[in-house]
C-alpha cells in the first residue's frame, strides 16, 4: 500500500542523523520488508528536458535534467515493486557531486534529503494517480498477466519558494499496489 502519509514521514527525517536515516526508507516502511530483503538498482543518465518534462519542471526544452531510474524487488525475485524515473535539473543536483553518482544510491533520507544538501527544502508534494493498459515493455517488466493494468504517479516536489525541483514518474503494478490518500485536517 502507498501512502500519501510517506511525504511528512520523509521529510521529518531530511535532517536526521545519518544511523536513523539509513535503518529504513519509505520501501522498507510500505512494504514491511526490511533492507536485507530488498534488492534495490539505481541508473542514472543526463537527458535533454522534453517539452512534457520541460512544462512540468518550469525549464526550456533541451534543458539538461539528471534521469535517476529506481527498481526495487524483493531479494530472490525476478521482478520490481514498482520502476520509477525521477528527473531532476541536473545544474541543481551538480551543486553536490554525490547526488550525481547512482553507486551512493540509496540514499539514506531519500530525495528530500538529497536536495535538502544543496539547500532547498521540500515544502509541497503533488501526486497525480492515473490508470491505464501498461506498454509491451511495461508488462514484461513489472511481469503483469494479461489485461492487468498499470497505476502512474507524477510526482511533484515544490520546494519553499514554490519552484518544481523534482518530478517522477512512477508506475506500479496495479494487481498489487493500492494508493491510500490521507488528508490530515
């Protein structure tokens, strides 16, 4: 089950020691499972902004983004919880060399603490939750059965100032995951 409780959960960590932050992350917490028994993948690229990224990321087209992509499994399993793309501006993760190199991956205190090391503080998470028929690719990736849809999630991080400084695409197997949405009144 994804919670929309993760958020808070994350960002009151972004400025706790290092041995907190690295005993769990939001997986281990969602999934029950603890580190030992997740195999985790970090790739990272740099990309040119599409017009789509470019939009969502308040940048010019063409603008260089760091591409992280994250796969998750259980230890001994073929395939990932979920895959998901975060695309960062890169001249903003480049202000720390470390949030450049995918073998420091993963990061204890997770992208919030990532930026919170170049100065910016994560004030807003939007999340948009759509369903549809996976890809060819999709399917055999998170290995679906036939006719089993996906669940995508855009994710926007907004930091103090208003300003897009992350946005991922996460996709889930929709025959395993549930999105609970909680709205603290």
């Amino acid at each position: 089950m994804r919670s929309t409780l993760r958020h808070r959960w994350e960002k009151e960590r972004t400025h706790a020691d290092l041995r907190e932050r690295r005993s769990t992350g939001a997986t281990e917490r969602e999934t029950g499972l603890p580190t030992g028994r997740l195999a985790f993948r970090a790739v990272y690229d740099r990309v040119e902004a599409s017009a789509d990224l470019a939009a969502a990321l308040g940048v010019e087209t063409g603008t260089a983004l760091l591409r992280r992509t994250y796969r998750t499994r259980p230890a001994g399993e073929d395939t990932p919880l979920n895959v998901c793309r975060s695309y960062l501006p890169y001249a903003l993760a480049a202000r720390n060399p470390e949030l450049l190199d995918a073998s420091k991956e993963p990061w204890p205190g997770g992208t919030m603490h990532q930026l919170s090391t170049v100065g910016v503080e994560v004030e807003r998470v939007e999340e948009v939750v759509t369903a549809r028929p996976p890809t060819g690719a999709e399917a055999r990736e998170l290995g679906l059965a036939p006719g089993v849809p996906v669940m995508e999630i855009r994710k926007t991080l907004h930091d103090v100032g208003g300003q897009v400084v992350e946005v991922a695409d996460i996709l889930l197997p929709g025959d395993r995951y549930a999105v609970r949405c909680v709205t603290r009144l």
